[in-house]
C-alpha cells in the first residue's frame, strides 16, 4: 500500500511541481532501489519463518535498515513533502519497527536450546 502510494505522489508532484534538474530521476532511482530491497526482505522473512529458520530472517533484519533509511529519506529530505506523505511514511515507519522487533524475537526462539528429559 506505501508503494502505491508513493507511485500516486510522486506523480501528482512530477504533473503539478517543477523539480530542480535530475531531483525527480533521483527521487525515482530511490524509490525503485527502495522497492527491490523490501521485496526481497520480506521474501527473506517469510521463507525463514515458514521454514522456521534462523538465516533468512536474520538477513531480513538486517535489510530493515536500509529500508528504514529509505524510508526517512522520503520522510525527511526529499524534494517536495505532502502532508499525507508524512503521514504514510510514519506508518512504515512503525510497521519496520514492529517487524523488527517481532523478528528479533522469533530468532530468539528459534536459537534457544532445546533441552528434553
């Protein structure tokens, strides 16, 4: 849904707002480097927690910074900043914070030693 939208934003900003030179191919490389990466990192988090494995969700998590990164630049320094885009980028926000504690979490119980009797 954050990806839709920010397509429909940044449309609506490249028809009605005039970028300085190169700052809407630049806003675009971001984005689509910024939709790779969280494509990937949620297929990484989704195999490793259906297969119930450490490595993938680990390589998830660590893809959550950047992504967050990205996601702040949208939030912070991008060109033109619409309300709702502050508002849309807030909730990514905290949605990357939810899934990175979630992960943290499984990765402890899948790491915990199990001990039977």
């Amino acid at each position: 849904m954050f990806f839709v939208c920010e397509i429909a934003m940044g449309i609506l900003k490249a028809i009605n707002v005039s970028y300085p030179e190169n700052a809407l191919l630049t806003e675009a490389g971001i984005f689509s480097a910024l939709c790779l990466l969280e494509v990937i990192r949620i297929f990484l988090g989704r195999r490793g927690n259906l297969a119930s494995t450490k490595l993938p969700v680990f390589f998830s998590v660590i893809l959550t910074i950047p992504c967050a990164v990205g996601v702040c630049y949208f939030l912070i320094y991008q060109t033109y900043i619409l309300r709702l885009e502050y508002i849309w980028c807030a909730v990514m926000l905290i949605f990357h914070a939810l899934e990175l504690t979630f992960a943290i979490l499984f990765i402890f119980t899948v790491c915990k030693n199990q001990q039977y009797e």
